[in-house]
C-alpha cells in the first residue's frame, strides 16, 4: 500500500481555467514533491467546500489557497520545515504578494486616499505587518507588499496562503459553516480557535506565494455578497474583537462599504 502524502492542497474552484492553470504550473515545479492536491470544482458556501476538501485530505498537513495564486518553488519545502521547527506551531502562513497590476482588482489598493485614511483610522500603525488584527478589528495587509519580510508569531493567516495540521483542524470541526457566502471572517475566526488552546501560528517569509486576483468566476457572487459578508464580520466581532470607540466606527465604515458594493455603486 503507497504511503499517504505528507501535504494535501486544497484549491476550492470555479469557473476560472487560465488562473487555475497557472496555480497548477507553480505546483508542479514544487521542490518538495511528496504532496496531493484536492480540487473542489463547484460553487457554494466557501466554508463547506474547504471543508469537503478537509475530509477528503490524506496528508499530516493541509494547505490551502486559491486558484488565482503562483507558489514560490520552496513554498511546500518552506511549509513542511518551518512544522519541523516546533510542535506548538499549528499554523503556517507567508506572503501573499499582490504585484501592482493586480491591484486594480482589490478596492483597498484601487482607492489611495480612502486607503490612506484607513490606514490612519483602524490599522493603529500596523499596516506593514501580515497576520495581526488592530484593536479597531481590522486585518492588517502587510503580506500583499512585495517588501514583506515578517518573521514571527501572527493572530491569522492569509486566506490564499494558509496551512495547518491536519489532525488539529479536524479536531475543531474545520472551518465554523455560520460563516456564509464568500466565508469572509472564517479564516481568522479558525486561527482564534486554535490560539485559545494555546497553538502557535507562525508566518515565514519564505512561504511565498503571489496573489493575481481574478474578475472571473466566483469574484461575481463575491462582489453580490455584501449582506453575507458584513454579516460574518459582526459575527467573528462578537466573538474576538474587544469593544471600542473604534470598532464601532470600523463596523460603522464595513457597513456602509458593503451598502455600497451590494448596489454596484463601487
């Protein structure tokens, strides 16, 4: 009988063939070989599909990214050693480099002003750090910078750059499905889960990835989800984030952004 992989990928799918193709090129030239990769090609609740991709996994760790993404060739090599180097660790993220002709596709770089007046109102001077939540309750985006070289302990990982072991996720019924549509909150909502048992979740510059987002496929029922995902901000707030001035106003801020987007008028 062969022996199981030691990482199973999990890339949840759909309807985006040219970015899927280039996720796929990048693992192919992986250096660490002894892995499988788990497609879930069909639409839903991104929490239930990652979690279907979770029961399916055979390997001591589970990665998983999206299929608009181009790993690093020491990505798994760089996942599977830095696992190596403590056993508190539970978690593994990296870099998830947006370049700047990718960035038109997300509004928290598109807007530059609005960008900056985030920074200043809700990232506490935080900005350049991945991985942290600011007492306002929002994510801090220093992984997408290409000048990221962050080593050390992080409160989430990036969501298209995420890994864990295996056996600890499934202890903790995976990823919380309240979490609907689009599972925006659900990621970190999972890290705060295993950090309450005392897990470590470790982000090495050397788990790079580049992150291309794509207009295609599921970034329509992304850009129609607004009431979904403000929701699961109100719900991963409740449960992590301390009561502030502050986070009042960022809820203020997310519920309005969202408005706006759930009419197109953004």
């Amino acid at each position: 009988m062969p022996k199981p992989p030691q990482v199973s990928v999990i890339i949840p799918t759909f309807q985006r063939p040219e970015s899927l193709k280039r996720t796929l090129e990048s693992l192919k030239a992986q250096t660490f070989k002894n892995f499988e990769i788990i497609l879930i090609e069909e639409e839903g609740e991104l929490a239930n599909l990652r979690n279907q991709g979770l029961e399916r996994a055979k390997g001591e760790v589970v990665s998983f990214i999206d299929d608009d993404v181009f790993c690093s060739r020491k990505w798994l090599s760089s996942i599977v050693d830095t696992f190596k180097r403590d056993r508190r660790i539970a978690g593994v993220s990296g870099p998830a480099i947006i370049r700047q002709e990718h960035r038109q596709n997300r509004d928290f770089f598109r807007w530059r002003l609005a960008s900056q007046v985030y920074h200043l109102l809700f990232l506490g001077g935080k900005g350049n750090l991945p991985g942290h939540i600011t007492k306002a309750g929002a994510w801090t985006p220093g992984a997408s910078e290409e000048t990221c070289s962050y080593e050390g302990e992080v409160q989430f990982l990036e969501a298209c750059n995420m890994s864990f072991r295996t056996e600890l996720v499934k202890e903790l019924g995976g990823f919380d499905e309240a979490y609907r549509g689009v599972g925006d909150w659900s990621e970190p909502d999972l890290a705060f889960r295993l950090r309450r048992f005392g897990w470590r979740l470790w982000f090495s510059p050397k788990v790079k990835l580049w992150h291309e987002p794509s207009r295609a496929g599921a970034y329509k029922k992304r850009e129609k989800d607004s009431s979904n995902r403000f929701a699961n901000y109100e719900r991963f707030s409740r449960a992590w984030v301390k009561p502030c001035f502050r986070h009042s106003l960022y809820k203020l801020f997310l519920r309005g952004y969202y408005g706006l987007k759930g009419r197109g008028l953004i």
